[in-house]
C-alpha cells in the first residue's frame, strides 16, 4: 500500500512519532501521480517542486519541535483550482484564465499554508465550476477512478477523484449546487460543504456569491473534522464570514448516535432515484438505527422546486460575477478594432458553452421586466425552502438521503442534454439554497460504483453532521474501499 492511501489522523501519527517524514509521504503522493494521472486527469497544475518545499520544511519545524496539535502539519493536499494560489497559476478550468497567476493566496489556502500544509497541485473542474461531471473543464475531462469510462462528478471532480485514487492525502472543493457532495458520491470519498458562513471565500473565484461555499474531500468524517478545524472561522475579507466561535470539530466524533433524530424526507426518494442507490441508503439507515439514532420520515414539499430556482439565482449571479473577465484585466485578450470588440472577442474565445449559457440565462432574468417575474419570485420560493427546512429541524437533528439520485454516469452520456445534466443536483441544490451543512459519505456500491449518503444539517451544526458520520464509518468500511486501478 502506498503511503499516499492515508488518512489525515493516520499521516499525523505517523510523522508525530517520527515512522514517516512528510518528504516520504510527499512523495509517495507524487509517485501515485505520476502513475496514474495520465488516466485519470485529476489534475491541471502539478507544484513538485514547492510541495517538496513545504515537506522539507514541514519535516524541519516537527524537528524543532512544532507539530504538537497540528495535524495538517506535512500532509498534501490538493486544491480545487478556482481557489486562488500565490504564485501558482489559477484557471478555474477556463481557457480565458490559463495563463492567470494570482499574486496572493485566499483565506481557505493561507489558513492551510499557515498550518504547514504541502500543496501538490490545482486540480480539475467545470469551468468556473458549472457544471455536475467535470466534462464542461476548458481543458479536459477527469475520469472516474471507479471506472475510467464514468464521470466523477462536478464540478469539484478533479477534488474527487485525486483522494479517490490516493493522489493526495485530502483535498479542497466548492459547493455551489452540490458541487462537493455530488462528486464525493460518485467517487467513494467523504466531502462536506459547511454552512454557508462557515468558511471564507476570500480568493475563491466567484460563481453564485450568495451560494458559494468552500469544503474538504478526506478519506473519512475525521478527517473532514481535522480540515474544518483549520478553515472555519471569521475573516475581515469576506463579510459574509461568520463571527461565531468555531468548535473543535473532533471532539463531535463521539463514537454513538443515542438519541439523534434522523429524519428521511420523502421527496428525496422520488421517481429518477436508481433502485441500487436507494437500496444501498436505506440499508444505511439500518446502520444509524442500530446505532441508536430514531429514524422516522418526514416531508419536504418545495423540494422540486429548488432546482428551478437555483437555475435562475446561481446564473443571475454568475452573469455579474463572471462580467470582470474582460481580457483587459486578466491576460487573456483577443484583439479587435475597438474595446467593445475585444471584449465580445476575448469572452467568446475564452468562455466554454456551459458558462455562456449561465450568463445568457443570468442575464435574461436580471433584465428589466423580468426581474421580477423571474429573479425575485426565486428567491421568494428560497425562503420557502429554507423555512420547510427549519420546520423540518424541530422535530430532527439530522436529515439523511441520497447524495445523487444515480451512481456515476458514463462520459458523453449526458453532454447533449443540459436538463439532465442538471437533474444529477437535485438532492443536493435544496441544501445550498437554504445555506445548511451537508455531507456525503460513501454507503456502499451499485453496479460496482460508489453511492453516496447525505447527511444534512441545522444551520452551525456541522458537528452533528460529522458525528453521525463518523459513528455510520466505525460501523462500515465503504470508506475504506478503494477503486483497483
Ligand atoms: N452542478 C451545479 C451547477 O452546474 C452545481 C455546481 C456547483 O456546485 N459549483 O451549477
């Protein structure tokens, strides 16, 4: 077994008590790149170089002594590339950004730099994240280390599937619309998006601002704990940050479900879901049952809703987000007569279909006349979902379905067809529009591919989120799988 198949708390053991030194396990994660990343294309930058950097230095500070309480302390990681990186270009899968090399660091990359992460590389995604299988990258698709036929997910796909294949120790993705849960389904690995708030998107490449929001891909819900304790907290560079105390997250893992309230929301069990999907969850929810947890149903009515209404919101918001790359500020330009002709030249040479799509539909929705009739009248359904959500949290401490109503799908399948394509978010959107935390985990396989379990929760309370979890995990070992590749 490659060193590169530990966990986060495995790794920090060992390069506590001296067994391994984080060049070693720096390398091992190279070497597994090196041996499989022509087939699985996880990445679009690879940082050798700095990595070994970091692990040498990493390697120097445990011998002076830090490293007490730091478990990140040497360990690689992989970084969604719509995270800015000082130094290390930043494309956001677009051709309009492939040169782009940011002079600074975001919050969630400094806050793991400062904790002696290893930064291996940038890794693939849609384009500026839009998108569920990673087939809408400017560059290329990542395939499924499950099946190198099948899609990871999206858009965080590259996130995905790097852990999957142990071409890192963990990694970061965002979750705009299911953007982390998806493709942590579809790969086998655990991925949680914290509540909106949570985590600062100081340098992460806008989508949908008022949906956005940062998380790790780990090997287990420990490790998921051990990455949060690391991200979350308030920071002056994004104001919708959030000033509440940040608990150690660990120290939810308490090992039993006795008393919690699972509630299972009917709609999420709804025509489209794959007969293996809802046999492998619904066997999960045994698991918690046996654990202690009382599970009983529950209704979420405006769940249908949600998708429709984050197709109007998330593209309105990209059309203003994405309106900066112009070629004039970011390098990449095309040149015509007048500046309204570059402009026109250089985003229609550098935005892929998908991302023109959103700002076409953005844009529409914005417009006068149909702001209101559109834009407005989504947010008001928003408010709904939230407020279904919140009854919904009076009588539970959790809710558990699907993560993806199918287990990964082929690539081309599903490129023609922009509704279908969407549909893949369906079990995951409802959660973003209400700003919850939510988490998949792998709960076992279907047709030989990975099926995810989402978990969610009230808003804040990612610890139970992780503690039911971790509790699902010491009674299972489908996190502990790994695709043969
Ligand atoms: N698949 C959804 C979309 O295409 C969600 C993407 C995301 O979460 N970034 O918009």
């Amino acid at each position: 077994m490659s060193l590169a198949a530990l966990t986060v708390h495995e790794a920090a053991k060992l390069l506590a008590g001296g067994e391994i030194s984080s060049v070693e396990l720096t390398t091992a994660a190279l070497e597994r790149i090196e041996q499989l990343d022509a087939r699985v294309k996880a990445y679009v930058t690879l940082t050798p170089e700095l990595a070994l950097e970091q692990a040498r230095a990493a390697d120097a500070a445990r011998a002076g002594g830090e490293g007490a309480g730091q478990p990140l302390l040497g360990v690689p990681v992989a970084l969604k590339d719509v995270l800015v990186t000082e130094g290390v270009r930043t494309t956001c899968s677009s051709r309009i950004l492939e040169s782009y090399v940011p002079v600074y660091d975001g919050t969630a990359v400094a806050r793991l730099r400062s904790r002696g992460a290893v930064f291996l590389g940038k890794t693939n995604c849609d384009e500026f994240a839009m998108g569920s299988s990673t087939e809408n990258s400017g560059f290329f698709p990542t395939h499924n280390p499950w099946d190198l036929d099948t899609v990871p997910g999206g858009s965080s796909g590259g996130s995905a599937a790097a852990v999957a294949a142990d071409e890192c120790i963990y990694s970061l993705g965002t979750d705009t619309g299911g953007s982390i849960r998806q493709p942590a389904a579809l790969c086998g690995v655990t991925g949680i998006k914290p509540t909106y708030g949570r985590i600062s998107r100081f340098g992460l490449v806008a989508f949908a601002s008022s949906l956005d929001q940062i998380g790790p891909f780990t090997k287990d819900a420990e490790d998921a704990a051990l990455v949060l304790n690391a991200l979350c907290g308030r920071d002056v560079m994004d104001s919708t940050s959030v000033g509440r105390p940040v608990p150690d997250f660990a120290a939810a893992l308490t090992g039993d479900l006795a008393g919690v309230r699972v509630g299972v929301p009917s709609e999420y069990f709804a025509a489209g879901l794959e007969p293996g999907v809802e046999a492998a969850v619904r066997e999960a929810l045994k698991v918690l049952e046996r654990a202690g947890a009382v599970v009983d149903e529950c209704s979420l009515p405006s769940t249908d809703y949600a998708l429709d209404t984050y197709y109007i919101i998330a593209p309105a918001e990209a059309s203003a987000n994405l309106a900066r790359f112009d070629g004039v500020r970011y390098g990449f330009s095309k040149e015509a007569s007048d500046v309204w002709g570059e402009y026109n030249a250089t985003r229609e040479a550098g935005f892929g279909a998908e991302v023109k799509r959103r700002i076409i539909l953005g844009t529409y929705v914005l417009s006068a006349g149909y702001y209101d009739a559109y834009y407005l009248k989504a947010q008001k359904v928003r408010t709904l979902i939230k407020q279904e959500f919140d009854a919904a949290f009076e009588r539970f401490d959790v809710l558990v379905a699907p993560t993806s109503p199918s287990v990964a799908f082929r690539i081309g399948e599903k490129t023609n067809d922009p509704l279908a394509m969407y549909l893949s978010d369906v079990l995951t959107i409802p959660v973003n529009m209400a700003g919850l935390p939510g988490m998949s985990i792998p709960c076992g396989l279907s047709d030989g591919l990975p099926v995810g379990l989402q978990i969610i929760g009230r808003a804040f309370d990612e610890e139970t989120v992780l503690r039911v979890g971790h509790c699902y995990q010491q009674q299972t070992d489908f996190h502990r799988q790994r695709p043969a590749l």
